[in-house]
C-alpha cells in the first residue's frame, strides 16, 4: 500500500493560524481583529475571566479519570481560551467537503462490514484488519437498523504544508459538540461586540438536524404526546464527558438515562418509571458498543440493557451510533482509507489521514521498523487517544523492545507519523502564545445527506509535539469561528447563536411526575437526606464556632460540651474528641471543626456535601438552574476548606454554606411543583431531621440522667431554633428546670415548630401517604406499614405525657434508631429497588 | 443419513444418542427477570444429523426465538418476564454421529504451508487472532507447540501429536481450575479439566500462526473397550485444527487424546467458550446463587 510518508515529513516545521512564514497576518485574521481590536491585555485577562465564570456557573466540566481503586473520577472545569480558533469560510468549505465524504465513507465500510463484507472477499482489507479487530462485533453482524451512522466526528491537524489530515475517525461516541456549544455561548456573551460585527456562522441549525433525524431514526412513535420518546442512554455522571451527555439530552431534548433505567420487556426497551413502563423507541448512545448488552456482548458489562440486541434484531428500537460503529475508531483502518473510499464512493479521498502504517502489513511494517523514531506507535484496534508511544523518546534499548513488540504481534500494532500541529494564538498565563491546536469537526446524517457543524471544538496542547485527542488532556479548548469574508451583515439579520432550549418536559425544578423514573427519585430523596445532614452539620458547627470565637463569655465551657456531643452523635466528629472536651473543651472544640472539615472524615462536612453533589450529578438533566447554581456554590465553599486556617474563616464558610444551604430549602418550598419528586426529596430531608433530633437528644445528656444545666438548656433551644442565634424564644427569667422541660417539649412535641420531632413524623406521614401507591395484592405494602408505625408514634406524641425521665427518653430515642432506617428501607424496597421497578 | 465414503480409514461405525442436559438455578432472592441465551442443539455438519426433542424452560419464557449465530450454530433466546427464585432448562436431543475426520494425516500441508496461508483466508480469519479467553499469544506456548511441528511435519501429523503430548503432561483435575482460569495459569501448574485444555492447545496452535477452533459438547458416558473417558456426564469441550481447503478441520480431544468419530456429539464452535457457552444468561435481581447441571448420554443404538 503507497503511503506518502516523504510529503508528510518534509513537512516538519509547524504552519501557523493567524500569521504566514514571513510573519504576516492571514485575511481572515485581519477580519478578525477589525471587528475584534488588539489583543489588550487587561481586556483578554477580563475575558479569561469571565469565560472561566460563566462555565462554571453553567457548570461546564469534564471528568478527569484517577488512578484510584475503585477509580474515581475528579470534575475539573472546562477552559476555554477567550481568543477562537478563526478559519476562513473559503477553506471551511473544503474541510466540510472532506468530513462529509468521511462519513459517508464510514457509513458505507459499516455497511458492508456488518452485511455482505465484501470489501474483505475483494481483499481491499486484508481479513485481520476486521476479524482480529476487538471492536467487530459479530453478534451486530446482521441488524438490519438502517442507518448505521448518525453522527461522526473527526479531529483534524493541519501539518507545515498547510494542509489539514484527519488524526481520528470517531464513529463510537462522537464526543464535543456539546462542549462546542457551551464554548459558542460563553464566548458569543463576553465578546458580544465583536460576534455584532462578524459574520461568524452560527450552530443553531446542525442541533436541528440531530434532532429531527434522532426523530426519523424511531421505529415507532411512543412518547405521549404522538411523537418518538428518545433517550440519551449515558454510562453516568463519572464518565469524562458526563456534563456533555446532560447538555446534549437538555438541548435536543431526550430523558437522560443510564443502562440500569432501561429494560426489555416484550420484545421492546421501556424506560421504568414511577408510574409505570414507557417505551423507548431511539437510544442515542454515550455508552462503548460492547458495553451494551451483557447478554451477547461483554458480560461484566454493567452500564448495558440485558436482551438490547434482540430488540434491535426485531427492529423494536433504534439505537445510534448502531452496535458495532466503534470499528470505524481503530487506526489499524486510517491506513486503508483511500482504497476503502475507490471502492465504496468511487471518487479519491478527500481529506488524507495522518500517515499511518499498521504492521499486520509486511510492507508497512518494514517500512515502520525502518523509520521507527518518526512515529507514535498506537494500539491498531482502539481509537487513536493521547496515549501513544512516541518512539522519538525511547531510550535505545526502550527502542528495540519496542521493535520485538511489534515484531512478536504485528496485527495488533499499528502507528502514525509525528506531526507537529499548527499553532493558533492562544491565551496563557496573561499573554497570547502560539500554541498547537486540533480541531474536532462534527457530521449528521440529515434529511438530505450529511452535514457538518459550521464550527467545532479546538483544543490546545500543553506539549507542542503532541497533538490533543482525548478530552481529559487538553490544556484548553477553544470555539471555533468560521468567517465569511466576503460577507457583511448588519446584527438585526444575525441568526440565533446558539439554539433555543427546546420545549422541556420540565417543569419548576425537576421532570414532571410521570415522566420520574425511579433512579431519578432515588437520587431526589438522597438529594433530601444529604442537604439535611449538611444543613444540620452546618449550624451546629456554626454554634461551636461562635463559642470559640467568643470564648471570654462565661458559660462557654459548659456549653460547648453537649454541642460537641451532639456533633459525636451525629457522626461528625470522632468520639475521641469528644471525650476530650471534658477536660479542655475549648482545645476539643478547636480539634472538632479541624475534623468536621477535614474532607477525609466520612462524616464530616465536605463527605456530606459531596455525596449531595454525587446524588445530584444523576439529576442534572433535571435540576432548575438556580438548583444547580446552590449546589456549584457549596462546591466551591467545600474547595475553599484547604486554605480556612482561623476561626474567623471558618466561621465565614459555614455562614455561606448555611446561606446556600436555606437557599436550597426556600426553592424547594416556593419553586418546585408536588409531584413525586418534591415528596422524595422533603421525605429524605424528613427523616435526615429526625435522625438530626435523635442526636440532639442523645447529645443532651439528659438520657444519661444529666441534670438540666442552663448551659445545656440554652443549647438544646439553640438547635431548636435551627441554630439561628438569639431566637431562642423562650424568656430567659424562666427558672432552669422549667426551661429544660420547655426544651424538650420544643425538641420533641411542637406540633407547631417545623423542627420538632412530632412535626417532623407527622410530615413524614403525610409524605408517605402521598406517594404512588405500591401495595401488593392481597397484602399491606411496604409503605403502608410505614405510615402505620410513623402514625403511631405521632398519636403518641400528641396525646401521651411528655418523656421526661431519662428512661423514657433513652427508651424513644432507641425507637427512633429503629424506625428511621425502617422507613428508609421501605421507601427504598417500595420504589428504588429496581427489582420492583416492573410494575406497570 | 448417508456417510462419506473414505476408504483410507477405517470406516467409523455410525451411533445414535439420546443425550440430557439439565440446569437449575436456585436463588437466594427473587429474581424478576432472565434473559437466557442457550448453544444447546446438536450443530448440523458432515457425519452429524439430529434435532432438539425438548427444550423446557420454567418459569415459561414470554419469549423465546431460535436462530443461528455469527459461527452458524442454532442458539436459542429466552425472556423470562415473571418472578422466580428457581430457573431450570431441560434440553433432550437424539443425535446421529459419525465423523469421518481427516483421511490420512501424513498427506496434509505441511504446517508452514498453512501458517502461510490462512492470513489471506476469509474462511479461518476468525480462528487465527488472539480472543477473549485465549488471549495470551505467549512465547512459552509457541515454544511447547513447536517441538510437534518440526520443519516440514504435515499439519494433521502435528496436531495429533501436539494433541498426546498434552494429554501425557497435564493432569485431569476438576479442582484445579475455575471457569475463568486464565490458560497460561494452566499451562503453569499443568493441571485443568477439558475446556482448559482445549483453550490451552487452541492458544497454542494459533501461536505458531495456525488457525484452531472451540468445540463445545458431549462425549458418551461409555467409552468402547476398557478405561474412562475424561469429561463424561457434563459437557465436553475439544479442539479443531485448520488442515487446509481439501482437509477441512480436524478434530482433537486433548483431554482424552483422541480423534472424534462417533464417540463425540457436536452442539456449537467458536473462537473460545465464550462464544458458544451451553447457557448463558443475565438475572436482574437474585443475590447469589446454587447451580444444578446434569449431562446424561445414552446410545441408543446403532443408526
């Protein structure tokens, strides 16, 4: 096979975007700067700025994968360079050529892989290319879902010669378009004046397309309202592009899932909900093909629907990227390109590849061992990522293993030419500096053909040898202008920038009820408990703050040790210092919030917080903005922890955090419709409560026989008031002992006082009677039973004496730590067991 | 069922089964839904004809569909839609068999011939590459394999002898290995039951470049003449070697050194036993499990 490996290296020297070798600046960057001035630097640093803002509070992020075990994934924020990476229409329109021909070439060598395979009887591929390939996947072969291919994406780098190659063919999860979206936002926002001026071609019309043709891929029309429910089906809020997955499902409108939502019943994939199965007719897939089905593909798969493949066999789904489109990633296939493209279009190609060899060929890999030090060497079956050998740094000897590598098993290796990538201008660290870019180009499949989004998503290296291909390791991200010079039009023709929100089915904060599936009301009812226990956390470390910052006042001491106890009780604090604060309460008290945000105590604030960000990530489709804007600004207190040293900040910490924290509660009362959903997630803030106020009462020391102290006694009404100093509302001339019975009647039986057990079990019952109901035939169901228990103890509440004595008092907090998890279990069993979930 | 006529060997005497194969699966909690997929019909080839006579599933499937896979074996898929804590599959089949394998071993290509070709060969270019379960393209493999295949050796003659050096090194032992022993801890320890060793000899023909297959199945319960056979009463795995266009695939039980002729029952191939494993299901629920399988092959009689 010819490959023009000379063409590429004479071509070392890197071409740059915005000048020419003699240090001119090109037209369309001209342009550019007449709409755009100078690069100033205090303008560019604002810009910076505010694009770092507004992503973050859009709560633009991409997952970075750790090493951990089991690995753990650590958001980061997107960057995006204020300065676009700026191509003329003239050259787009070649590029938008090559990247159409690209994937309808990848369309045809689907097609004939996955039915009569000719291209490998006619041995334009030899058959190892395909059949030693981990990515064909022979149960696909014979799935007739017609088209194979939706969407396509390719990464481009242009060489020295000034010519752009394809550096990766993506066919599996054309991953980006959705962060080129957020890119075209942000930027269109802060450098407004000079998008007026410019006419940069907008994005607007490609969602469109992806939209209407997700709706003609459907078998079959279930949604409610007469048209095709279509899902993004996501592998969860850990993977790298989760936000992505969110936004795309946001902006074309389909229910985000995971694999766990769906299941096959009858022939068909249904979506379970809480009222019930929906059928789903299109699956926009996020998840890698042989991660799909763990019945005929990858058995430990469990980011799949069992049984997907035989739905799809009997044409009752559509799902796209089809089963088996990852083929198309393997740079083992960059290499027969331009055969593939004589054979199945009959025309040349359009847009060459980078060079690459793949050694299952004897020529190539003569060739390859010959010149071994030009290339990065690349696994030939998987798509070409950032994670290649690049031979140029092997020491000798790191060489010749390389080399035998090859040599023992040629199949699997396959590698690309070293291309130094243009550079465009970028903005680092306070200045503009050339930088490699790449550029990732998207393609759908419309009505009438392919089309390419007039646009992309650039990406900047941090090394300038390599080339950026895997979303985790640019070192930023760049939106991508395409400028018509020759046009110029006034800003009232100026079609939209970025697309309308379509109609959601949403409505306040979160889906409607009977759109709520069950993994979205497990996480709403986390969601409750988490932001509780924060909420709790939160000001009762505030009023150990105070203490200490205000430790002259007499009765301090005494008052910080049922506060500590109550912290210990609540898990927030090791018991190890709490049995300090007998003999220095003001030192354990220190020690106590050092450990409260100390982000490695599993009880501590910043565990709480994460796992309300966690239980939330699986919500973000559905979460208003201002939700989801709380929850960004707790994340944000949580990042400041590392740096709080004195007292002072810390007490400012959790002021802002008990700040969000109400914020959070007042959208939930004032900004969310009751469905299903608002009952899940004040039912897990409930019995969060209620866990909260079994603490209080253990920490009071009174079931230990403790006499009513006033100390204790100003304690136990500050928490009752929430924390909330100086309200304590009971007159301070009141004898102790009476005081202390005031208290505990406050604490528990206050059907008045939002934070009194009795009022807290009483809407818990209500909570739960309000729900979907779930009774079994001919048996009490789950939720029933826990109706009847919480109803029970509220009766009592009301018409029984007050627990006075530390028996009685010891006895009701040991029911309380039966019964809550009790509740917690039912709920649980009744409607996120995803066994129960079949109920239709 | 008419037999090819090959007057090199001696003519295999033709026999008919009836063979059993039950499979229990108790629960500790509800399941609420399977989705089964079964390789467990007798696999039309040459010298093998027969049909399923039973196929029960309980509880009833709401779904079941036949058809072929990729390799062109019957497999079957089930949908159980209702509530269970005990799934059994019962499968009986009767079977005619007898296989009249490669006539004369010395005429084959020599193994060099076939390491040469096969690369180019659509029909083998499953078998060659390195799968799921024989994924260790090893030097030591090669190594053990090439004292079998000498400069020259005709590629049956070296199968066949490959084949006895395995059954005279390695030890039958049902303790020794799981279903997911990695083949190079077998080729370790020298120890394993049939699917090891089919697994183990497949990875090693395939790395000197030879093409090899999975057999899943059953051998008779009786062997002919004195001794045991390895791998009886539940099912039986072996190999098959590429000899090239005219000698087709050769059959190769490592476990018990033996061709096949009408002593083995063919239900499914593949590239290794993920492929074509008898049962293979996915739960939604369930906790941990117990497992019943029950394999029982009668003759009965000649065809």
């Amino acid at each position: 096979m010819p490959v023009d490996v000379a063409a590429g290296m004479a071509s070392f020297d890197a071409w740059d975007e915005m000048v020419t070798g003699v240090g001119q600046l090109r037209g369309h960057w001209q342009r550019f700067f007449s709409a755009h001035g100078p690069f100033a630097p205090e303008l560019m640093e604002r810009r910076w700025q505010s694009a770092r803002g507004l992503l973050f509070r859009n709560g633009v992020t991409c997952t970075v994968y750790g090493s951990g075990d089991p690995p753990t994934g650590t958001e980061r924020p997107w960057l995006l360079d204020p300065i676009p990476l700026v191509i003329s229409s003239e050259e787009w329109r070649q590029i938008a050529a090559g990247v159409t021909q690209r994937a309808a070439l990848a369309a045809a060598v689907l097609e004939d892989l996955h039915g009569p395979r000719r291209l490998i009887a006619e041995e334009v591929l030899p058959p190892a290319v395909v059949h030693a390939n981990p990515g064909f996947l022979r149960p696909c072969h014979g799935i007739r879902q017609q088209p194979r291919l939706l969407l396509f994406a390719a990464d481009l780098v242009r060489g020295g010669d000034g010519a752009w190659r394809v550096l990766a063919n993506r066919a599996q999860s054309p991953t980006g378009m959705g962060y080129a979206l957020e890119n075209r936002a942000a930027l269109g926002q802060i450098m407004a004046d000079a998008f007026r001026n410019l006419p940069v071609a907008g994005l607007a019309p490609f969602f469109e397309t992806i939209r209407t043709a997700i709706e003609r891929l459907a078998p079959q029309a279930s949604g409610g309202d007469g048209r095709p429910y279509a899902v993004l089906l996501s592998p969860g809020p850990l993977n790298e592009a989760a936000f992505e997955h969110a936004s795309l499902a946001r902006h074309l409108g389909l229910t985000l899932v995971e694999g766990g939502d769906l299941i096959v019943r009858g022939q068909a994939v249904h979506l379970k909900t809480l009222s019930g199965l929906q059928r789903v007719d299109v699956i926009l897939r996020r998840v890698d093909d042989d991660f799909c089905d763990p019945l005929e593909l990858r058995p430990d798969s469990e980011l799949g629907v069992p049984g997907l493949l035989e739905v799809m066999r009997a044409g009752g789904v559509a799902v796209t990227n089809s089963l088996g489109a990852g083929l198309i990633d393997s740079v083992a296939l960059a290499s027969f390109m331009p055969a593939l493209c004589q054979r199945l279009l009959g025309e040349p190609l359009l847009l060459p590849d980078v060079a690459t060899l793949w050694a299952g060929d004897a020529d190539h890999r003569r060739m390859l061992l010959g010149s071994l030090r030009e290339f990065v060497v690349r696994p030939a079956f998987s798509a070409a990522d950032s994670r290649g050998i690049v031979a140029a740094d092997l020491s000798a000897e790191e060489l010749d293993r390389l080399a035998t590598a090859i040599t023992a098993d040629p199949v699997s290796h396959a590698a690309q030419l070293m291309l130094r990538p243009s550079t465009a201008p970028s903005w680092i660290d306070g200045r503009v500096e050339p930088r490699p870019v790449t550029l990732r180009a998207f393609a759908c499949l419309g009505q009438n053909g392919w089309t390419v989004m007039a646009g992309g998503l650039g990406r900047v290296s941090a090394d300038a040898r390599h080339p950026v291909v895997s979303l985790q390791d640019a070192a930023g991200s760049k939106d991508v202008w395409i400028i018509n010079e020759m046009v110029r039009w006034s800003p009232r023709q100026r079609p939209p920038t970025v697309p309308p929100w379509p109609p959601r089915r949403t409505r306040g904060l979160v889906h409607e009820a009977s759109d709520l599936h069950s993994r979205a009301a497990e996480h709403l009812f986390w969601v409750g408990r988490y932001a509780e226990r924060a909420d709790v956390l939160a000001r009762t470390l505030r009023a150990v703050a105070d203490r200490i910052a205000d430790d002259e006042r007499p009765g301090v001491y005494e008052e910080l040790q049922p506060l500590l106890r109550v912290l210990g009780w609540m898990g927030g604090v090791p018991t190890m210092i709490v049995w300090a604060s007998q003999a220095d309460p003001l030192g354990a008290a220190r020690q106590a919030l050092h450990a409260a945000f100390d982000p490695f105590n599993p009880g501590g604030l910043p565990a709480a917080i994460a796992h309300l960000h966690r239980a939330s990530a699986g919500l973000r489709n559905s979460l208003a903005p201002d939700l989801d804007g709380i929850l960004r600004q707790l994340q944000g207190i949580v990042a400041r922890v590392p740096a709080v040293g004195n007292i002072g900040e810390q007490s400012l910490c959790l002021d802002d955090a008990a700040t969000a924290l109400a914020g959070m509660i007042g959208l939930e009362q004032d900004g969310m419709p009751r469905g299903p959903g608002w009952h899940f997630l004040v039912l897990g803030r409930r019995l969060e409560r209620a866990v909260g106020v079994a603490a209080t009462i253990r920490g009071s020391g009174l079931v230990e026989g403790n006499s009513f102290d006033p100390a204790t006694v100003d304690v136990l009404l500050e928490l009752a008031a929430a924390g909330s100093r100086g309200h304590v509302g009971i007159a301070a001339a009141d004898p102790a002992a009476d005081r202390g019975s005031q208290a505990i009647e406050r604490l528990l039986a206050d059907a008045d006082h939002p934070r009194s057990l009795l009022f807290v079990l009483e809407s818990i019952r209500s909570l739960l009677s309000a729900l979907p109901h779930v009774a079994g035939p001919g048996r009490t169901g789950p939720i029933d039973a826990a109706i009847d228990v919480v109803g029970g103890l509220a009766k009592e509440f009301r018409t029984a004496p007050m627990p006075v004595d530390p028996a009685e008092l010891q006895f009701l907090v040991a029911r309380l730590d039966r019964l809550l998890p009790g509740i917690s279990e039912n709920v649980t069993e009744a409607y996120f067991a995803h066994v129960h979930a079949q109920r239709a | 069922m008419s037999m090819p006529n090959v007057p090199d060997m001696p003519a295999v005497v033709p026999a008919r089964y009836r063979c059993q194969h039950s499979t229990r699966y108790e629960y500790e909690q509800t399941v609420v839904g399977s989705h089964l997929l079964a390789h467990l019909s007798p696999r039309p080839r040459p010298g093998q004809a027969g049909r399923l006579t039973r196929l029960g599933i309980q509880p009833q499937p709401a779904v079941v569909i036949d058809r072929l896979d990729w390799f062109g074996n019957p497999v079957h898929y089930a949908a159980i839609e209702e509530p269970h804590s005990i799934l059994s599959v019962d499968v009986e089949m009767e079977v005619e068999v007898a296989i009249a394998g490669v006539a004369c071993p010395e005429r084959t290509p020599t193994w060099e011939t076939i390491r040469a070709t096969s690369p180019h060969s659509v029909e083998v270019a499953d078998f060659l590459p390195r799968s799921t379960r024989v994924d260790t393209p090893q030097v030591m493999l090669a190594a053990y394999a090439q004292s079998s295949f000498q400069e020259g050796t005709p590629v049956a003659v070296g199968g066949l002898d490959l084949m006895r050096r395995i059954h005279a090194d390695f030890a039958f032992d049902p303790q020794a290995t799981t279903v997911s022993t990695p083949v190079a801890e077998v080729f370790g320890n020298r120890r394993g039951v049939c699917q090891d060793f089919a697994h183990l000899m497949i990875g090693m023909l395939r790395s000197i470049g030879l093409p090899a297959r999975y057999v899943s199945g059953y051998i008779r319960t009786e062997p002919p003449g004195n001794g045991d056979w390895r791998g009886a009463e539940s099912s039986h795995a072996w190999v098959q070697a590429w000899c090239g266009q005219g000698d087709g695939w050769l059959d190769l039980d490592p476990t018990n050194a033996v061709t096949i002729g009408s002593d083995h029952i063919t239900l499914a191939w593949g590239r290794d036993y993920d492929d074509v494993s008898p049962l293979r299901g996915v739960i939604l629920g369930g906790g941990r499990h117990l497992l019943h399988v029950g394999v029982r092959v009668d003759r009965i009689g000649p065809a």
